[in-house]
C-alpha cells in the first residue's frame, strides 16, 4: 500500500519581506503619490503594518531605506577620477541624475538626518578628496553642502515643466523675453544651465584655496 506523506505547513523557504523589497515599494509610492503611510506601504507589499516593524523602525527607517534606494542608483566610481573637481562633477551629475528620475523624494530626503552607510561612504570620500587637493576640513561641509543644495535644485528644474518662464500677456518684460527666447529649449536648457553652475561653484572653490584643477 502507497504512503501518502503530507506536507507539513510551515514557515515559507524565502522571507516575504527584506529592506530592499520595502524600499522599492516606498519609493514606488512616492513617486506615484508625494508621500507614504506605513499602512499604505504595507497594503502595497501585502502585508499588516506590524510586519514593516521587523524591518524597519517606522516612519524614520523607511525615510533611510527611500536614502538607500537612491544612493544604490548613484556612481561613485566618480570619485576615484582627477582631479578632484573632475571627481566631484562626475559624482553630482549622477546625483542630479537620479533625484531629476525621483523628485518628489526630495522633501522626504532633505528633511532628515543622513545615516544611509552608503551616502556617508561617498561624502567621506569627497571630504577626503578635498583634503587631498589642499581644502582644509573645516571648509569641506560648507563647500559639500553648496553643491548640495545647488545639485537638487538642477534635479528640480530638470524634472520642470517644459515651459517654466512665461510672461503674461500685458506684461512689459522686454529684456527677460529677450534671454527666454534666446536659451535653448527641452532638455538642453536645464543641462546647459547645471553645466554652467557646477563649473563656475567648482572654479570658486578652486580660487578661493589656490588650488590646481
């Protein structure tokens, strides 16, 4: 006579949850919606809001984890480049690259201390590579963090809509409607206008210490 062996029920070979699978699905909620609850991020992964906890110390962790999934999409491979301002460029075009791709993450990001290990990793390295080209480390977070803000701004503007000056009919601004209509249109506007920027934050740097580019 065949034996029939049941098979027992119990805890399944693969975790439903880890914190890259939280992280993509929070990351997809904001950039659908602007923001996230933890019981919205559960029923999007299916599961109870009880379950995230395992993962994730609430509202500030998955903050960390939106962090980390937009640091894993950056290059620091950058970094390693000469001179130090070639670095640093590389490093931020990628970094404006991938907040343009996920702008409403910015506010969530912005508004929160830093503890992703991968950020620090990447930012203690341009402090190191600053230090290596003669900037002394008392200026290193001041120059880090203008670039910074400048960066996320150019993010912003190239996630703009198409037409982002508009001077109203009956409006006298002969010389602004001059420059509007003499810059380049799409893309190669925001491009244009972040080039510019980044270099001329970079050459003041430069100046300002006296070093070599």
């Amino acid at each position: 006579m065949t034996q029939i062996t049941q098979r027992r029920a119990g805890r399944p070979r693969k975790a439903v949850l880890d914190r890259a699978r939280i992280g993509q699905a929070a990351l997809d909620l904001v950039d659908e919606t602007g923001d996230f609850t933890l019981p919205a991020l559960a029923r999007s992964l299916g599961v109870q809001p009880a379950s995230l906890y395992h993962h994730v110390d609430g509202r500030s962790g998955v903050v960390e984890l939106l962090r980390e999934q937009v640091a894993e999409a950056m290059d620091p491979t950058a970094l390693d480049d000469e001179p130090w301002d070639v670095a640093l460029a590389g490093f931020f075009r990628s970094y404006r690259a991938v907040f343009a791709a996920h702008p409403r993450v910015v506010p969530l990001l912005t508004t929160a201390t830093v503890r992703s290990a991968r950020v620090i990793e990447a930012y203690d390295r341009m402090v190191a590579r600053l230090g290596d080209a003669g900037i002394p480390a008392t200026k290193a977070m001041r120059i880090l963090t203008a670039l910074d803000n400048f960066v996320i701004g150019a993010a912003l503007d190239l996630a703009a809509p198409e037409v982002m000056w508009e001077v109203p009919e009956g409006v006298e601004a002969p010389a602004l409607s001059a420059a509007l209509a003499a810059q380049p249109s799409n893309r190669r506007r925001a491009d244009e206008a972040f080039e510019e920027g980044l270099t001329r934050l970079l050459d003041s740097v430069a100046h300002e210490f006296g070093v070599s580019q």
